[in-house]
C-alpha cells in the first residue's frame, strides 16, 4: 500500500522515521517520534491526541500547544463542545478509519456555526486533519493536525500521504495507548445521534427538533431546507418557533442549551 502510485510520494526521510518510531513504542519518546513521522506527511503547526470511550469526555494524551490554546483545546472542548466536533461525530457514527481533513466531513455552513465561531476561532485554528483510529467498539484515538489562521487549508493530497501510511500509524497508536480487549462492552453509552434526538423533548415539534439539530451541526438554512426537502421559508420558521420556545435570541444560546444537554447536565 505504501508503495501504490496512486498516493503522491513520501519524502526520503519518511522510513527513518518509521523506524525511530518503532523503537519509542511504550515509551515517553513515542508522541515526539509520532509528530516526527506525521511532519514528514504534511505540514502543521500544532498535534493533539485524544482518546474517546462512548459519549464520555475525551482523555488527552498529547498537546503540544502553549498555555491558553491548551486550556481552550483540551479543557473547554471537554467540557461538551466536543459532542458536536465533526470528527468526534464521525466516529460515533461508523466512519471508516483514517485520515480526513475536516471539511471532508463537516456540513457544507460548518464555518458559519456557532461551534465554528465558539472554538475554533478562539483558539485560531484555519484549518484541521484528524486521523482517525479505532481501538474497539466504542473506542477511539483522535490525533488532530491543525494549521493557525492565516496558513493555508489542508490539500487532498496531505490525508493521501498520511493515509498511506496509515495502517502502521494505527498499529503503532493502539500499541501506545490501546486496549487489547472491549472492556468496556457492557458499558454502552447512548450514542450522539440518540442524544441529539431527546434534545427539545417535550418543548420542541419533532419538525423542530430536525432543524435544530441540523443547526447545530452547522447546516445553512439552505442546506437544512434541501436536507429535509421543505422550503427554506419553513425552515426559519421552525427555527424561529424553537427559539421562541427554548426562550432564546440567538445560536449561541442554543449552542449553550445543546452542549450542557449533550453533556448530561441538561
């Protein structure tokens, strides 16, 4: 696979790395070696790896941002905000391991929504890969390349490097930090998509519900109209009778509802 010509070539440094990082499996060594090995792929400015059990918050593994983006990145994000990350999502519904580049997976208004504007903004993100490994049913490693603002956007063919590589770089994560059986079967958190459903319960028409959560997921009012097949006109009417309801002016009201909800506070 690594050898396919599909795949643009690696640069001559790519096998060094593979082997330096080999040798730093079970050691402290292992992050640096990775982020060596993953430079050689693409550029990026900052590598953070998460593990994700279910619907639980994410445990961080590594972090190589300074004080204040650490504390929005790794605190913050834990605090809800990571239910609704496109790449967290992708995980908890099916998507095939590998590496993406975030608007390969998020709604087409994702940098209009108010988890756009809420996150990634404050901590100047322009844009982000996530390569995506999986270590068991409910299970997951999440290592983000990210670029600050004013770099340019990720290419197709930055993830078809790394995805070249990736069967080793999936190995070599899950030896580091993985677990050899499902310990956690008999554990099943309900998943994202089951949560977002009781979202409005109660308050909220079921036509409601869709539109919000479509917003929430950052759909324009255009793509939430095709989506649903219903006219954009409805559509804002559904999200004005929401608001009204939920006794809210804005989305980042409702962004601030969803997340303490999705969280289990609410």
């Amino acid at each position: 696979m690594m050898d396919d010509p599909i795949f643009p070539p690696l640069p001559a440094g790519w096998a060094k790395a593979m082997t330096a990082l080999a040798d730093t499996i079970a050691t402290e060594r292992f992050p640096g070696a990775l982020r060596q090995i993953l430079s050689q792929c693409c550029s990026f400015d900052s590598m953070v790896i998460s593990h994700y059990a279910g619907a639980q918050p994410p445990v961080p593994l590594y972090q190589d941002l300074d004080e204040l983006q650490a504390a929005i990145t790794v605190e913050f994000y834990a605090s809800g905000p990571y239910l609704l990350d496109p790449l967290y999502q992708a995980c908890r519904n099916g998507c095939t391991p590998g590496a993406y580049r975030l608007m390969d997976l998020a709604p087409e208004a994702f940098y209009r929504s108010e988890y756009y504007r809420a996150f990634y903004r404050k901590i100047s993100i322009s844009d982000e890969i996530g390569i995506l490994v999986q270590d068991g049913a409910e299970r997951w490693f999440i290592v983000s390349l990210a670029r600050f603002a004013r770099q340019q956007r990720f290419e197709a063919a930055d993830t078809e490097r790394l995805n070249a590589v990736f069967a080793v770089i999936a190995a070599a994560i899950r030896r580091q930090w993985g677990q050899a059986e499902d310990t956690a079967a008999a554990h099943q958190p309900a998943d994202w998509e089951d949560r977002m459903q009781t979202f409005g319960t109660g308050v909220l028409s079921p036509r409601e519900r869709e539109v919000v959560q479509l917003i929430l997921q950052g759909h324009s009012t255009p793509s939430a109209a095709a989506y649903l097949g219903i006219a954009e006109g409805t559509v804002k009417v559904h999200r004005h009778h929401a608001y009204s309801k939920f006794g809210i002016a804005s989305q980042a009201e409702l962004f601030s509802m969803a997340t303490r909800h999705l969280a289990g506070a609410g």
